[in-house]
C-alpha cells in the first residue's frame, strides 16, 4: 500500500500540463507605424512569463510580459507573426505556472539603427 500511495503521490507532483491558449496572425504589444514598409521576417524566438507555486501562487504572470520578452530579443522587432501563445500550469502543491509566447519576429528596418540590418 506504501508503494502505491508514494507512485501516486510521485505522479502528482511531477505531473502539469500545456495548453494552447491562442493562435494569431499578427500580434504586439509595442506602437509602430504600420504604413512603414519596410518590415521582414526574423528568427521564431520565444518569451514566458512564470510564477512559483508553493501551495499558494507566489505571483501572477502576464501574456504582455511574456510577449515583450519574445519581442525584445531582438532591438529592431516590434511584433510577432504566426504567434502561439500557451498556458503552462507544472504544480500540483509545489511548481510554477505561466505563459510562453511563441512567434516570428517582426523587424522594422525603417527604425533608427536599423536600416543596415
């Protein structure tokens, strides 16, 4: 009986799952000048945003952070396209949960700096 409660309580605690919040075509969370034209496509790059757990949730993550850093990556970005955005919960009583962005950079080669690109 010890043997079994102990898997089942292993299982619980390493178990969390993954869901797929959002798909979208075009997302930012930053102001840019849509008419600017000259844009292209960077690398896919991801950004999360997590909060511990211990019996009680120690914060409260955020898609815009997580969203940010994806875009941040990259000082000439100033959007994401083909973006995924996921909800991560790993806690049972102990771990952490959040939200992972994921998507292809948008760079806008009109920015300052940015035009040799």
């Amino acid at each position: 009986m010890k043997k079994v409660f102990a898997l089942v309580l292993g299982a619980l605690l390493l178990s969390g799952c993954t869901v797929r919040v959002a798909d979208m075509t075009v997302g930012s969370t930053k102001n840019y000048n849509l008419n600017a034209a000259k844009f292209e496509k960077g690398q896919r790059v991801t950004g999360e945003d997590k909060a511990p757990i211990v019996i009680f949730p120690l914060g409260i993550p955020s898609v815009k952070t997580a969203m940010d850093r994806a875009i941040e990556k990259d000082k000439c970005a100033v959007g994401l396209s083909d973006v995924v955005i996921y909800q991560l919960n790993h806690a049972f009583l102990f771990g952490t949960y959040g939200f992972r962005v994921e998507g292809t950079q948008i760079i806008d080669k009109s920015q300052m700096g940015c035009e040799t690109r």
